[in-house]
C-alpha cells in the first residue's frame, strides 16, 4: 500500500525519505511512514494534509513520533514521545539528518 492509494484526494507530494517505509492506511487521520529507530522502537513520521483545514486534529503538518516497535494502534494523538513538529519540510528532514544520520 501506498499513501497515494490509502489517501487518494491527498493534497501534498510526500517526497522520498530514505530509511522511512510507507505505513499509511485509510483508517488514520494521515498518511504515517516508520523507520527502525533501536531494538525496540521505531520513528513514526505523520504527514498531514498541507491545508490547515483539512487537518483533523489541527496541529502542524509533520509531526515525528518515537513508538514501540510492536504497538498494533498506530494513533497519532495517542503519542507520549513526540519528538517534533513543524509545517516545513526542510525543517523535518534537517532535524532527522542532525538527530539520527543522513537519511534524507
């Protein structure tokens, strides 16, 4: 499954992360990708719609996530360890590449 098939109305062009695999499904708010963090967690990427007013939840745009690698509810609100959140791409991935490696 892809974002583009789970969310077919999407309204922004998710580029290509490396290390991030697609885990959207129709059911969440948002299109979600993961990487494996350590052992036992994963980094969850939330992406959400680039129109503030198509937001569920409001809140910003992208939204990373550190989630226990077996946890079946993927819930973007249910999230104690979230790590960051802006509405700049670039912002995301200088984060990701300052905190975890070059992924991007």
């Amino acid at each position: 499954m892809s974002y583009r098939s789970e969310f077919p109305t999407f309204d922004f062009d998710i580029p290509f992360l490396e290390g991030f695999t697609d885990k959207s499904y129709r059911n969440d708010v948002c299109p979600s990708f993961y990487s494996q963090f350590n052992a036992t967690q994963d980094l969850v990427l939330w992406v959400d719609f680039k129109n503030p007013k198509r937001r569920e939840g409001g809140g910003k745009q992208f939204t990373l996530c550190l989630n226990p690698i077996n946890d079946e509810e993927l819930d973007i609100e249910s999230y104690d360890n979230v790590l960051f959140t802006t509405d700049s791409w670039e912002e995301l991935v200088n984060k990701i590449n300052q905190t975890w490696g070059a992924w991007a």
